[in-house]
C-alpha cells in the first residue's frame, strides 16, 4: 500500500505532455501537476495499479529531487562534486523514497532483467502492398528515439548496461569484484537495510552535455551511492536503478517505479503506431457509450484497440484495403480478447460501405512516409475526407493524424461554400484531450521555458468539417500533427441550415 501522497514524475513522447498531465489529473485525482519537454510532474496517493493504468506516459519515476540547473563550468572535477553533493544531500530524503518505492512495490522480480525496456517499435511493420494500400514505413531503427526526454532514456540505459563486462562497479580506472570500497568503520546510512545491486542512469543533454559525459557522471554518482548507503554495483540486473538527468531546464533525479516502460501493452501483438500517441487520438475523439466509431485506414488496429480498451461501452468498425494489415490487426483484436467489440472489413476510403451519418466518431491515421511521395498524399488527402466526413453523423468528431506535408496542405482544401458558411467559425475551441476521463478545470503550470503543444485552430474547415484542436506530436525522428474537427452541418451541405446536437459548443454553432 502507498503510505501517502508521493511526488512523480513520468516521461511523455514530444507533443503529449499535455495529454499526460490530463489523465494524471483525471485518473489519480493528482495534484500539483505541472510539465516540461517530455516530463510531467504530479503528485498522488494512487495504488500501483491505478499507476500502471496511465496511457499516454513512458516511463514512470518517484521523484528524488528536481533541482535548478547545474551551472556549467570548465571545471568538470568542480561540476562532478557539486552533483555528488546536490545528490547526496538530506540522506533522510534517499531512505524515505526507498520506503515508498518498496510499498509501492519497488524491486519485485526485478532480478530477471530488471530495467528492461519493451520499447514500442516506432517503424510500422507492413508488409510489401500495393500502391496506395500499404501504410506508412518511416526509416527509423526498432529502438530509435521517441522523444529527447521519453525513450531516449530508454536507450541510454541499455548503452550503460552494454559497457564492457570488465567494468564491474563505478571506480575510475580499477576493476573490483561489484562491492564498491568502503572502510569497515565507516557506518553507512542504510545499514540496517539490506543490500541493494544497483546501478545508476545518467543522462546529460544540452549545455551540459558539452562538458560532462554521461557515463564519466555515472560512475562518480554510483561510487558516491555505493559508499553513503552500503549498496552494491550491478551493471546488468540491478534491483534498483538510479536515474538522473541533466539538462538545461533542470537537474532531475528519480527511481524508476515499473521495469517496463508503460507504453508497452500487453494485449497487442504487432505494434504499428504508437500506442501512447493512439491513446491521445481516441481521447480526443469523445467517445461515449453506445457511439459508433470508424478507423477506415485502421493498418493493425492500434487506434480501436487503445479506444476499445479504455471505452468499451462503444462500437468500433475498422476498414483497410491491405490483407495483411488486416490480419495483423485480426490478431492483436484476438489477443486483447476484443472481438466482440472491434469489427473488421476490406474497404477503401475512398468508397466505404457504409450509409452517410453512419458514426459518431472517426479516428486515423493517414499512411505517409517512404512509400508516400507529397503529390500523392495530396491528391489522395480530399477522396479520403470527403468519404470520412460522408460517413460522420453531424455533431460527430474527427481525429486525423497528419505529417507534416499533409498538416500543411489542409489550407489547400478548403472550399469557397465552406468559407461562406454561416455555421463556419473561425477557431472552434478545443475541449481537452481526456473529455471521456472527466475534466478537472485546471490549467496546467507552465514552468519557463515550457511550450503548450496544442497549436489552435486557426486552418480553414474542410467542407462541414469545422477544425477544433491541432497537436504538434513527435512519432521519434517524424513529426506529425493530430487534427481535431466537429461537423457541423450534413456532408456537401455546408450552407444548409442544420440543427446542431446538445452540448455543442456554442463557439461552433455560428451565429
């Protein structure tokens, strides 16, 4: 059981700190909740369960210290003391965390592989299709980077587990058997615990890491560790590991609380888009029980599976023209046991079977990448939407996830009836990302320095589609944007006076 409200922090993908700091709010009734670059700050008195349950997160940490930056200095010996003493300071504080961590569940069968990272694959594994079918396959490697402060963590733990075997602890220039030195006098002040096998994490970016190496930090942290608390090296399977990150914005220190990252989902058997970036786009989908939602390019079903898992009292079609992305997705929908839940059917967007005003809700992500040249994806872009927003009911939402090249042409597609429509706004406000979890009404605090992903909504609406929210997301070394629209009057209609649902948004109702 926790013993009272502890302080976390968890890393989120670029673009999806502001989802993150939603659900935590939401989910665990969390407290002072405030984000930076691809970290969220909370505080909770949540059960590990209700923990693991977060997401849109990476990897989840109970916070040790979050400290101002070091100040940078040409004296690297000067900075590696300063960082011994910030980390080393209040001893009180290190055993207090590790009671938390233990009643948290800290070190369970962390033995086997302890730290190991499941990390998501970022590349979409289609298989050979054809033109037009296949969805997208970007060039990123299995374990690429995420995010600066999300997997990228991920990757320098491995880096730091893969030194060379014959570095047995954190000494400089000697070699011992993983006990680090210690004088028999000495009392250290975890004594009366037992000994741990640890290892430390480190992480320098920006200025910093300019001056201090990573791994030079690393070992002077992890001797420093060794000596005050009586605790042992262990490179490879440590019980606990030990995270610190310098940047520019500031010096965080934290325990990771899970050996797996909390992007990895257990009920998926082929991972295609993110799972973390699927959450966010259902989310803002506003699903509600009894709705019908649509992914008409549902590649391996990633998006209805995020959705269905978190919203299950709503039915979920998904269409592809690819069979083998259809029996990929075939196979995920089984192994998370959702099949009375999720149908699927070969269909293109361009000409889907179903009768206009079908759904309440469409979700997808458009294909783009290598196999995508920029002409075609814009030819392709308006047969897609005229179809998506053909099968939406009015009042209904669309959440598309867009690259770059597309998120720029949707000023291209707008129509001179839509322009004129009476109905039209020019900004329909964005209504919060996590509306199926509740809404709390408070902001997020920004700290200097820190940017709100959400970029308005300023583009031009696409026939009766209205824009409602535009979120700038990270998908490792692609950059991409999720659209949100509401449609407000009947497809091809735009002018035609309509009669909107309740609870529509008085900003979009026109005037």
């Amino acid at each position: 059981m926790a013993s009272g409200r502890e302080r976390f922090f968890c890393t989120a993908g670029r673009g999806l700190e502001p989802f993150l700091a939603r659900e935590v709010r939401a989910r665990l009734g969390a407290t002072e909740v405030d984000y930076v670059s691809g970290k969220v700050f909370f505080s909770t008195e949540a059960e590990p369960g209700e923990l693991r349950k977060l997401k849109s997160g990476e990897r989840l940490f109970l916070l040790l210290k979050r400290l101002p930056p070091l100040a940078v200095s040409r004296d690297k010996g000067r900075m590696l003391h300063e960082m011994r003493s910030l980390v080393l300071e209040e001893p009180q504080s290190w055993l207090d965390v590790l009671t938390a961590w233990r009643n948290l569940g800290g070190g369970k069968g962390q033995r086997d592989g302890a730290c190991e990272e499941a990390t998501v694959p970022l590349k979409r594994k289609a298989a050979e299709e054809p033109e037009g079918a296949a969805k997208r396959l970007t060039a990123e490697p299995a374990r690429g980077t995420v995010s600066e402060q999300g997997q990228a963590e991920a990757a320098e733990q491995w880096v730091a587990a893969e030194r060379s075997s014959g570095e047995a602890c954190w000494t400089e220039g000697k070699s011992c058997s993983g006990e680090p030195p210690q004088s028999r006098a000495e009392q250290p002040v975890g004594q009366g615990q037992p000994s741990l096998g640890f290892r430390v994490s480190c992480r320098c970016s920006g200025a910093m890491a300019k001056v201090l190496p990573s791994q030079e930090l690393g070992r002077a942290l992890g001797t420093a560790l060794g000596k005050q608390f009586g605790w042992r090296a262990d490179l490879r399977h440590p019980e606990l590991e030990v995270f610190v990150h310098l940047n520019d914005i500031h010096t965080v220190v934290g325990i990771p609380l899970f050996r797996l990252s909390l992007a990895s989902r257990e009920y998926l058997r082929t991972a295609g888009l993110r799972s973390t970036v699927a959450w966010a786009m259902a989310s803002l989908a506003e699903i509600r029980a009894g709705a019908w939602v649509l992914d008409p390019m549902c590649g391996l079903g990633t998006i209805l599976l995020e959705a269905a898992k978190e919203w299950p009292d709503a039915c979920y079609w998904g269409a592809d023209i690819s069979d083998s992305q259809l029996e990929g997705a075939d196979v995920n929908v089984r192994t998370a046991g959702l099949g009375d839940k999720i149908e699927l059917l070969k269909a293109s967007v361009k000409a889907l079977p179903w009768p206009s005003e079908s759904f309440d809700a469409v979700i997808s992500d458009l294909p783009f990448g290598k196999k995508f040249k920029v002409p075609k994806d814009i030819q392709f872009l308006p047969d897609a939407l005229q179809e998506m927003e053909r099968v939406l009911r009015v009042g209904g939402t669309a959440v598309l996830l867009l690259s770059q090249q597309l998120h720029g042409s949707m000023d291209g597609l707008t129509s001179a009836a839509a322009q004129d429509s009476p109905h039209a706004s020019p900004g329909g406000a964005s209504r919060g990302a996590v509306e199926g979890l509740g809404s709390c009404g408070e902001s997020s605090s920004l700290p200097e320095g820190a940017e709100e992903t959400f970029l308005g909504s300023s583009q031009p609406c696409c026939g009766a589609l209205v824009p409602a929210g535009v979120y700038g997301v990270s998908l490792g070394k692609t950059e991409a944007f999720i659209h949100k629209y509401r449609k407000i009057c009947p497809a091809g209609n735009p002018s035609q006076p309509c009669t909107l649902p309740p609870g529509t948004p008085s900003s979009l109702a026109g005037t």
